[in-house]
C-alpha cells in the first residue's frame, strides 16, 4: 500500500504513461508554486521507494528510475489509492472529531462509520493516545460511556492547528483561502478526500473572508512587514478560534499576563482586529482571546523589529548571496527577481532566529540532500557569505530551505532562455565570416542580428539594439561589450563565452537530416509496434483453472503457454521458480475486480504472451488494500526481456487494464480465446492510434 494524496498519484500517472511533465508544467496545472512541486517529489520519492523506482528531474522533465517490471508494478497499484482512505486518513480522522466533541463517542460509531472492526479501531486508539499524549492531552476511556479527550482549551487549539499543518502545506492552505476553492473542488472529492473535507471543516471560507478583510484594515496601521507564512498561520488562528467561541470554548490567561498584554502595542491592533470581526459575525471575542490574538502577533513582529533590520542591510546580505551563488552555479541568478523577494522574505525571519540561537527545523532535509545533492553542496558553499555576516553557524535544516530558493530559481532561468543580441565582427575574408556565422547561430542563447566589418561598426551599434560585439579581432569599445573568439570558434571560445556572459551555452546540433532521421525512426518504431501488437494478439490465449492453490493457479498457466508451443519443459520450470519467487512481490489483486495479474520479464520466451485462465471456483487472496478478494480470473503476460518492442506493449497493455473501463469486465466475463484476442487487440490499437497522432503532430 502507498499513500499518497490525489495531485501525487495524478503526477505519477502521468510519469508511467510516458507523458512528458516538467516542474513548470506540474506547477501551472495544480496553481502550485515550483518549491511545493519539489516538496510533492520528495514525499512522492518516500512512497514508491518500496517499488524500487524514484522520481527524477532531468532536462527533458520529470521521469520515473526504475526497471519495466517495477513501474509496471506501481502501474497497477495507482488506481487503488483513488478510492480508498487509509489507516491513516482513518486515525487522523478520528482525532478530528475527539478533538472537537464535547461528549464521549463510543468505539462502534467510528468503527460503523469507516466500515472497519472495533478490534482495528483500538488498534489505531493505541497511536493516537500516543500523538495525544505528546500533547498534553488526556486521553479517557471509560466501558459503557464512551472516550473523549480531556485538556484545556490552549492545548486543544495547539493540537488542532498541528494537524491542520501535518495534512496541508502552506501553498494548500493559501489556494483554500481562494473565492473558488470549494467551487472547483467539491465535485472532485470522492471517499479517498473525505479528511480533507473533514479537515478544512475546521475552519471555512466565509470566516477567512471577514478575518481577510479585517486583517486588510488593521494591515495599514502595521509597521512592518509579514511574511506570507506566517500571514497564513495567522488567519487560521482567528478562523479557529472563532470556531471555537461559536462552541462556547474559551482562551484562559492569567491576569497579570493580560494586564500586561493589554498595554503593548499588539493589543491595541488585536482589539481592532476584534473591532471588524464582531461587527461581521456578531459574537463578542472577549479580553483573553484579544490577548491571545495580540501574543501571535508579537511573534509575527519577531523578524523586523526585535532585529531592528532595515531594508538596506537585508538587501546587502541578499545581494552577497545571490552573487556568491551566481558565480558557484556558473548562472546569473541576479536577473531573477523572484528569488531576491524570496530570499529576502525568507532571511527576514531566518536571521532573527539564527541571532537568537533558535533551532531551525528542516522536516524534508534527508530528502533534499538526497535529490537535490549538488544544489544542496552548493549552496552551502554560498552560505559561507551569511555565516562571515552574522558570526554563527548555519545548520544544514537552514541550507536545506535556502537549496529550495535556488532549485526553483534555477528551474525558472532554465525556462526563460536568455538571447542576447549579438553583432558578428570577423576581418577573415567572406568565407570564414559565413562559416562562424553558422556556428555561432547554433548556440541557442545568441540572436545574431549581422554580420560586420569594423569600419561598419558604429553604423550597426546605432541602427540595432546589440548586447554584445562577438570578435576574431581586438575591438575597443566602451558602449557595448565586446568578446574576442577564435576565428574556428573551439571549444576555449565556448567556455569564454559561458564566463563572459555569465550563462551555460546550448549548442543546437539538429539540423533538417535530423529532424527527417528522428521522423523515420518514429515512424519505424510504429511499424515495429504494429507488428508487436499482431503477435501479442496472436499469443493470447484462455484456459479453465481447476487448481485452488496459488501455485497450481501458476502451473495451469505455464501449461496453457507449453501446450501451444511457446515453450518448452526446461523453459517453462525457469518461469514458473521465477514467478513463484516473484508471487508475494508482484502478484497485482485488483480490489473489487476479482481479478489476478502475474506478470514476468524473462528470458525463457521469445516472444510476448498473454493468458487468461477462468476459475472454476473463486478463490480468496489478499489484494492491493490488504483486505480479502474473491477472484475468478488469472491473467498472466510474460515479455521476453531481449526484446524493447515486446516490453512496451506489454506495458500498454498494463496501463489499458487499468485505464480502459471496461476491459477487466470484458475480460471476466469472456469464455474463449477468440473474445480474448479481440479484447487485447482492440486495446492495444487504441494506443497504437495515440502513438501515431504523436508522431503526425
């Protein structure tokens, strides 16, 4: 079992069908910023190391690691998690509720209420006594009665706010505060989202809608600045506490506290803050909750004013950093804007607390050391900058934040090609002059607007907007800068360039007999996988399964593929030991399909075959969720690992089985070979069609 939430498992699909995502892609389709998309790889990375497979980030966009065969098996485990909550979701689900209830709630509700049995109910009890108690909570059980959690108020919000946090990032919790937000997701909720529901039922949008607009008013009296974040923790903050006065659960401060609370300046900010929501809501938010307000907001004030930093000297440390970094990642980060608001944003409440020796915590450290190692080693060498600034050391749950702001600056420059305006200046004769022209034309951060003589110079310089003079001789010139090459432009000239220019050079080596050899290869892929789909469909075969065990199901099998003279004996034992080895691991029970999958890559086979065994009897397995399945049909495909043709289609058909509707119905109710072969091949041509619009367009 994996867990994953929706826009995790939809990336993966579309990873193991081949499409091609990039960062910015992923980014713009879930209105995501890239760090969260970089966040969503690492958790993904986490799940589906079981599988032996891992997201990566390469220049062509985001591919899965990993063997056919293990793709193919996380393939299959896709769909499951659409539909079904986990013992997690389950866990977190009932603290919600504990939480929340003023009464006690018997064992039997929450195990009626997700179809689960009270013995698995306690089980879960056991974990969350434990998250509860780590707390402050009390945790009561009582026969007949019920449980419930006993703690004050102060506790209970803290823990609320906790798992608030632990199911949603910032960037969720930002896109919640949108207008649309439940417009455009509440038709897409299905079971495996009801947390979320549940979750964000803890506060809602019309409450965030007041609290925004009294925050919009108090905001302009404010001195200083705040960070997105923590504007964010403090919206919710009002929207639970709210929630929880209109229940009648109130803050308590001691008194000399809020005396001294009432004569800050926060105070008077929290009280019109209260001013604007009362008029709204109509509750009256009393003097301990004001004051509660008015300690979040001291902690908002931390950044700026406790450091008395000005806006001068953040930008100075932001500078020194992105130029130290420009020069350690061979790339001109200065030009993007959006990391030196960032970095400003960040380094505004990062330096408070490195000044004040607070511990910095970093939850996704291993990760990102891990998948982002180079960045991560480079951007501690950048850090030395700020380490020189403020004399302390900066952990490396510090530098994991910074390596963040710095994959996702260096996406976004990736993205935005940077072409500079260049004038060609060679005194070589016509000839040479044509011939760099051309070489120089395929460096891809180069716009070559002409080709010049010296004496023409100041002519071209005026009549066009050039950035650069590229030169085979020495040229003085104090208005435009100018790069002296090599008239045969080697590979010294490149490196001149990239250290000029501050840039990594592209060369564009495809050319028109490319592009026509890359379109022939296309088209003979096609024909290769046209042929493909002809033998698989030719090697497809059904068979009745007497056996009640798993390994007779398997011998049954095997015999069906010997008997049609795929195999022979020795062949047929070296198969059937590897899918017996394999049978725990790969074995894929669809639930609620009573449908087997085994499934192999060997040697032993020459070419793709595909058997359908129908059970005399049903029989019990174990499927993807862990819970009983009665399954009826046994569907075997077996690839010969010699062959990429044979193995691409046998992953089209994988992907069919699940993205096809109707084919696992089809295929159940099917009772020859004839009606098998037509399912497979219709199957197939469908993605035989895709493959050539690909190709067309």
């Amino acid at each position: 079992m994996i867990n994953l939430n929706s826009r995790q498992i939809d990336l993966l699909i579309r990873l193991t069908a081949n499409e091609k995502v990039s960062i910015d892609e992923f980014s713009r389709d879930y209105f995501i910023t890239k760090r969260t998309v970089y966040r969503e790889i690492s958790k993904i990375n986490k799940y589906i190391e079981k599988f032996s497979i891992r997201v990566s980030n390469t220049t062509k966009g985001l591919v899965l690691d990993g063997t056919y065969e293990n793709i193919i098996n996380l393939k299959l485990a896709l769909p499951c998690c659409r539909s079904i909550m986990k013992a997690k979701n389950i866990k977190n689900a009932i603290l919600v509720e504990l939480l929340q209830s003023k009464d006690p709630i018997k064992i039997q509700y929450f195990a009626s209420k997700f179809r689960v049995s009270n013995t698995t109910v306690s089980n879960y009890l056991n974990d969350i006594k434990e998250w509860l108690r780590s707390k402050n909570i009390d945790f009561i059980s009582k026969p007949g009665v019920g449980i419930y959690v006993k703690t004050d108020e102060k506790n209970i919000r803290h823990a609320i706010i906790d798992l608030l946090y632990k199911n949603y990032n910032t960037d969720d919790l930002i896109g919640f505060m949108q207008k649309n937000y439940n417009e455009n997701h509440n038709e897409a909720y299905n079971s495996v989202d009801e947390l979320n529901i549940r979750l964000l039922n803890i506060i809602d949008y019309k409450t965030i809608s007041i609290i925004e607009k009294a925050l919009i008013k108090v905001k302009i009296t404010m001195n200083y600045q705040i960070e997105d974040r923590l504007y964010i923790e403090l919206i919710v903050h009002l929207a639970l506490a709210i929630k929880r006065l209109e229940k009648n659960e109130k803050i308590d401060i001691d008194a000399i506290t809020l005396e001294k609370l009432k004569n800050s300046n926060e105070y008077n900010l929290s009280q019109n803050i209260a001013n604007c929501i009362e008029e709204q809501i109509g509750i009256k938010i009393p003097d301990e909750e004001i004051a509660y307000i008015a300690v979040h907001l001291q902690g908002l004030r931390g950044g700026s004013e406790s450091l008395n930093l000005n806006g001068d000297y953040l930008n100075s440390i932001v500078e020194k950093i992105i130029d130290e970094a420009s020069k350690i990642f061979n790339m001109n980060l200065k030009k993007d804007l959006i990391l030196k608001k960032d970095l400003s944003m960040h380094l505004l409440y990062s330096i408070y607390r490195l000044k004040c020796g607070y511990i910095i915590r970093n939850p996704l450290i291993l990760d990102i050391k891990r998948q982002y190692s180079d960045i991560f080693n480079k951007s501690e060498r950048v850090l030395k900058v700020l380490q020189n600034e403020l004399k302390k050391d900066i952990s490396e749950d510090e530098i994991g934040y910074i390596t963040m702001h710095f994959a996702a600056s260096i996406e976004r420059m990736k993205s935005k090609l940077i072409k500079f305006n260049a004038l060609l200046v060679c005194s070589n004769g016509i000839g040479i002059s044509r011939m760099l022209a051309v070489k120089l034309k395929k460096v891809q951060e180069l716009n070559i607007i002409a080709v010049s003589s010296v004496l023409q110079l100041d002519e071209m310089i005026k009549n066009n907007n050039i950035d650069v003079i590229i030169s085979t001789v020495p040229i003085k010139r104090n208005d435009v800068k100018v790069i002296v090459i090599n008239s045969l432009f080697n590979e010294n000239d490149i490196k001149k360039l990239e250290s000029e220019l501050n840039i990594k050079i592209s060369i564009n080596e495809e050319d028109n007999e490319n592009i026509f050899q890359g379109n022939m290869d296309k088209l003979k892929a096609i024909s290769l996988y046209s042929s493909e789909v002809n033998s698989i469909v030719k090697n497809t075969f059904f068979t009745q399964i007497s056996s009640r065990r798993i390994g007779g199901i398997i011998k049954e099998l095997l015999n069906c593929v010997k008997e049609n003279g795929l195999i022979n004996e020795l062949r047929y034992k070296n198969i059937q030991a590897l899918l017996e080895s394999k049978e725990k691991q790969s074995t894929i029970i669809l639930p609620k399909k009573k449908f087997a999958i085994y499934h192999c890559v060997s040697e032993d086979i020459k070419a793709a075959t595909v058997v359908v065994g129908k059970l005399e009897k049903p029989i019990n397995m174990v499927n993807l969720m862990d819970k009983n399945e009665k399954v009826t049909t046994a569907f075997l495909m077996i690839a010969p690992s010699s062959r990429k043709e044979s193995l691409e289609v046998i992953g089209d058909l994988s992907t069919a089985i699940i993205e096809q509707a109707d084919f696992i119905q089809r295929i159940n109710e099917s009772s020859n070979t004839q009606s098998c072969r037509r399912i497979i091949e219709e199957a197939l041509l469908k993605k035989l069609y895709y493959q050539i619009e690909r190709v067309i367009n």
